[in-house]
C-alpha cells in the first residue's frame, strides 16, 4: 500500500493505530464475525480516508477471506455493512430516479478578484454590516475591518461528480447522483464499492444523516487505470473527472468495483435527531469524526482578503495536489448566517465557487509540423487556433511522438482538447471525433529533418524518432558545441551556452571545428564578452588543440558513446583511423558495446558530414598521442 501524500482530515478522537488484541480463535462465529468486520472496516478507513496503512495488503486479504468463509457458512450472520458486500452485486437493468429531500445546489461562479470584492459586499450588506458604506472603488475598504467582516469557510472545488449518501442510524442506505438538482440517480450498488466511503459510520450517528460531497479520482490513481486499459485493449480516459463519471454511470457494479474511486464529503443534507452545527467547518469537523473523508485544505478565514489569500495560495500549489481541483468555493461560515442570506433560484446567496483558469479547452489542428531538439528527436506539433487554456493564450501542443498520434488517432482540421497544466507544455489530450471535419488529413511523418535535410532514423525499439544530422543540424548545433566544449570532453573553459548562442545565431560557429577558426575581434564583437575575455577564450581553445583520443571521441558527441566507452573505444583502436573504418562487426568486438551503441557509431561514421568534421577538426591541429 503507498500513500497519496494528502491527507483527509483525522477526526480529533483518532482510531487507534495498532492492531487490537486478536479475538480468540475460540470466540463464538458471531463475535468472530464480528470482529473480523471491525478489523477490516478500521483497516478500510485508515487506508482510504486517512492515508494512513497499518497491515500489509496479505494480512488484509487473510482476514477478508475468513469473514467470506463465516459468511458462507453462516449466511445469518451476513450484514449489508459487511466489507465483503462491497465488491458488487448483479448488474442493473436501469438506474432508478431518486427525488432529494432537499435540493441538491449549484454554486455561483466568480473570476476574478472583483466578482469576491463584490460577493464579499453582497454578503456583509445582506448581514447588516456596516460595509455597506464603503465606496464601491475602494476594494478593500472597511468591510474588512475584523469586528465587521464576515467569516467564511473556505474550500477546494472538486472536479469529479457531486454525491449525495444517505446513512440511517449510520447505515449507508443510498447514494444519489445530484441530476438536475430535484432528481438524481440511485447510484448505490456503486458507490457501495467506493472504500474510502463508509457502510456504516463511526460513534453516534444521527437518524437520518445526507452527506453531500464529490465522488473523484487522484491523479495516480487514474494513470494506473489508464495504463491497465490501454494494456487490456481497452478504452483509455480523457482526465480523472471522465473516469470518474464512467465508473459511476456503469450498470454492472462490479465495473465500479475495480475503479480506484475516492471521495470528500463538503455538505450536508436532510438530518434527523441531531442539531445542524452552527458552524459549516464544524459540520466538516462532525463529518471526519464520523469517519467520511474530509479534505484537510481547508481555512475559516475573514473577509474579501482572507478569500483572495486562499485563492492565490491554493492556486500556486493547484499542479502539486494529487487530485484536480477547478477552483475554490467559499462558503458563509455561520449557519444562521447562510440562513439569513438565502438563495436566489437554485444558488445559495451565502457561497461562490471562485474559478481557476480551465486547464483542458477544444480547439482545432490546423497543422502539424515536426521540431528538432537538441539532441535530434523529432517531436511532431500541433499548430493549433489559438485558445486560451492553463491561464495563457496557446498557439502549440506537442504530440510527444509518432506512435501518440496513432494511438490518439489526431488528424489536421480535427477538433482536440488541450491540457496545459502548470508550467508543463500544453499536450493534445484527446480528439472530439463527432466533430472530425470531411477533409480531415493524417499526418505522415517525414523522413527528412526540416532543420538541415539528414535523413529521420527511428530504432525499432524506440518511440522517439531522431534527426541523424549530428554535428550539422543546425537544431543540435548548439548542444553539440556545448558538449564539445565541456570540462570532460575538450574542456574549452569560457564556452558557455550564452557565447554558444550567439556564436551559431550569428552564423560564425557551424561545427567544432569553426571553433578553431576564430580570432579575438570576432569574439569581442559579441554581446557582453570583455576583450579579456575573448582573449581569455582563445587561449583556451588553443590549449584545447593538444588532447586525447578518449577525449576526442567522447567530445564527438555519438549517442551512446559517454566517457567509459569512448575510453574502451581509444584503448581497443589506439588510432582514430581504425575507428573511422571499422564496421559494425568490428565494433562489436569492443569491451562492453553492445549492438545498439555499435549501431549508432556506425550510422554516426556514415554520415559523411560528420567525417568531414572529425576531418577539419584533425587540420586545425587538434591532435593527441597515438
Ligand atoms: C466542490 N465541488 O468541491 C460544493 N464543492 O456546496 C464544494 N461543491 C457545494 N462545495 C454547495 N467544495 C453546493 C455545492
């Protein structure tokens, strides 16, 4: 069992932590039976709602399999909580409707700053506060000043389906999808297997208890299930919330069963037997004491600023949370307060979901081109119409490589949704297929670089496919210079990435052996190069002349080819020119290279651009003991 690093809330009395004293094999099949659901459900609940694993996966099955066994052998010992009753019943022919006995809301959306300044506003004034006086440009006026600024709860908004459980006398007795708010759907075979939800809560449970909460999945979670439906043939998920709602919309539970489903409760339904708290985050602090799971990221903050200082923070660590989140909401903390303030047609007057940019939106391919990194993988693009996705306007989106596009069938004119999250670059995660256009085109890979015209080799066990330009691709230039020049290699000292630039953008540097060819002026000419400088660098690619064919070899830059091979390399040839005529047979003969490092020397040998190099190089003086 691995932990998420989340944390649901723990209640304030925890669960002890240690596996209590057995129960002696003698006690009766009752008491065992009993027992043994005590044991797995506290297990259950450690795992799934605390993050917290106390017993190795095996122990857990033994004792799993033993209340099956009791069961079956005693069948009037079986309980609906029972843990074995959550793996799934039979498959349903239609869901049923459920009528909620409280309406389930929606939430009014804001934006930007001004839509909380104004929610804020709304909400002091509609309490009676005196920050109905503040000027309406002076954003942070006296509705914050403490003694008068309202007290809200503050939350993540959750990007997965909206739930509603209702527990008798702590039972788990159904589980509702929201619908259009009046009705849902009785989805309660299938949230029966969601562990991280309780069949039966703990301590004393009201009468009639309806949690509201979002039904998710964490992200892990989710690349798992996506791995193993790709590895089954089968069809694979847009993003977490797509997984989500598709296990749950399943008729066969035991479907539902196998998908890594979570949940965190937020709100609260009809209850019975028991006085609603004053309080919205005391109710949360009510829910983990009953053992639902709870999101810890939570805060009881005051005021428009308190609201904005959540927001911001939540949304610097928005890509690190292990579930997506599509914004925050803020919830009047009193609720008498909530009540005083109402609603208007279905949203509740007293809360606001303040939304994050969207990091997933459809737009259209209108080309696809293919870039050259700097080591010659060839990623092809797509030349997108520009939308605004992730916070920023986006023109790209890489498709990582040719087998991608393939598998997510992505043609030129085909309507795709981008995902930018983060800082990551913005990736084509699917195809709206429905809205495929007639003279949709497939993309064909070409077979040779755009850069500098060498031909693409893609190995056969490799995804990414690489231009064989080397030390002439204009694209690898750079790389290949830096590589060069580097302390291991020919160890030109003052040949860094900002000389390195300029020196192959202003045309003066093609390959290494340019580097030779350069005098003083050329380089004080550059920008931010002292003529100390210069000087100081040209001394040191002089030095660099006398060296040795390990080092040599290695400076070449052949993929594959690091530091001990090109030493294996030197030592087996001793001359350069019994590399440079040396077959792949001969190749192999080498200590410790194998078919795929004698592959690439070879084709990088082949290319005559790069003899010619190597060439230069020997002309300009670069030599060494043989
Ligand atoms: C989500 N989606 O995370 C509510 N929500 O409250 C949270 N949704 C909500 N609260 C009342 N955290 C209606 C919806």
């Amino acid at each position: 069992m691995t932990a998420r690093t989340q944390g649901a809330q723990a209640p304030a009395s925890a669960p002890a932590r240690v596996s209590p004293e057995k129960l002696p094999a003698d006690a009766s099949p009752s008491a065992r039976a009993q027992w043994l659901r005590d044991e797995l459900e506290r297990n259950s609940y450690l795992y799934y709602v605390l993050d917290a694993p106390t017993i190795p996966d095996a122990e857990y099955d033994a004792l799993f399999r033993e209340l099956q066994a009791l069961e079956a052998e005693h069948p009037e010992l079986l309980t609906t909580d029972s843990p074995t009753q959550r793996v799934g019943g039979a498959p349903l022919a239609a869901f049923d409707s459920v009528r909620h006995r409280l309406p389930m809301l929606s939430l009014n959306n804001g934006f930007d700053d001004e839509d909380v300044v104004n929610f804020d506003r709304r909400c002091a004034q509609g309490l009676g506060r005196t920050a109905s006086a503040a000027p309406a440009d002076d954003l942070f006026s006296a509705a914050d000043a403490a003694e008068n600024s309202v007290e809200y709860a503050c939350e993540l908004k959750f990007d997965g389906l909206a739930m509603s459980l209702r527990y008798e006398d702590g039972r788990l007795v159904q589980a509702a999808t929201r619908g259009d708010g009046e009705t849902g759907e009785d989805v309660t075979a299938n949230v029966r297997t969601i562990k991280a939800i309780p069949l039966k809560l703990r301590g004393k449970a009201p009468a009639v208890l309806e949690v509201r909460g979002e039904v998710f999945m964490y992200r892990a979670d989710f690349d798992r299930l996506n791995a193993r439906q790709a590895e089954a043939g089968e069809k694979t998920f847009v993003n977490p919330r797509n997984a989500a709602a598709g296990s749950l919309r399943q008729l066969d539970p035991r479907i539902t069963a196998k998908r890594p489903l979570s949940f965190f409760a937020y709100g609260i339904g009809e209850l019975q037997g028991a006085d609603r708290p004053a309080m919205h985050s005391v109710m949360l602090d009510g829910f983990a004491e009953l053992g639902l799971p709870v999101c810890t990221e939570r805060r009881v903050v005051k005021g428009a600023q308190g609201l904005l200082s959540f927001y911001r923070e939540i949304g610097e660590r928005r890509d690190q949370l292990p579930y997506d989140i599509d914004g925050v909401v803020y919830k009047v903390n009193a609720i008498a307060e909530q009540e005083q303030l109402g609603f208007v047609s279905r949203a509740p007057r007293f809360a606001l979901a303040h939304k994050f940019p969207a990091q997933e939106m459809t737009t259209t391919v209108e080309d696809i081109e293919v870039q050259v990194g700097r080591t010659g993988a060839i990623t092809p693009v797509a030349r997108l119409a520009p939308v605004f996705v992730g916070g920023v306007t986006v023109t790209n989106a890489t498709l990582h490589n040719e087998d991608e596009i393939r598998r997510k069938d992505v043609h030129i004119g085909d309507t795709v949704i981008v995902r930018r999250a983060g800082d990551v670059i913005p990736e084509v995660v699917a195809v709206v297929l429905e809205r495929r256009p007639a003279d949709a085109r497939a993309f064909v890979m070409p077979t040779a670089c755009p850069v500098c015209g060498s031909h693409i080799e893609k190995l056969e066990d490799e995804a990414i496919a690489r231009c064989t330009g080397g030390l002439i691709c204009a694209a690898q230039r750079k790389q290949a210079l830096l590589h060069f020049a580097q302390r291991r290699a020919m160890d030109i000292e003052g040949l860094g990435d900002k000389v390195v630039d300029q020196l192959v953008d202003q045309g003066i540097v093609r390959t290494p052996a340019d580097l030779y060819k350069l005098g003083v002026a050329k380089l004080a000419a550059l920008d931010r190069m002292a003529d100390k400088s210069a000087t100081n660098l040209i001394a040191a690619i002089e030095t660099s002349r006398e060296t040795t064919l390990n080092r040599f070899i290695f400076a070449l830059g052949i993929r594959h080819v690091g530091e001990a091979t090109a030493k294996d390399l030197a030592r087996h040839f001793g001359k350069l020119d019994n590399l440079l005529v040396a077959g792949e047979a001969a190749l192999l003969e080498v200590n410790d290279v194998g078919p795929v490092v004698a592959q690439s020397i070879a084709n990088f040998l082949g290319e005559s651009h790069n003899v010619e190099v190597i060439e230069q190089l020997r002309a300009a003086g670069v030599h060494w003991p043989e």
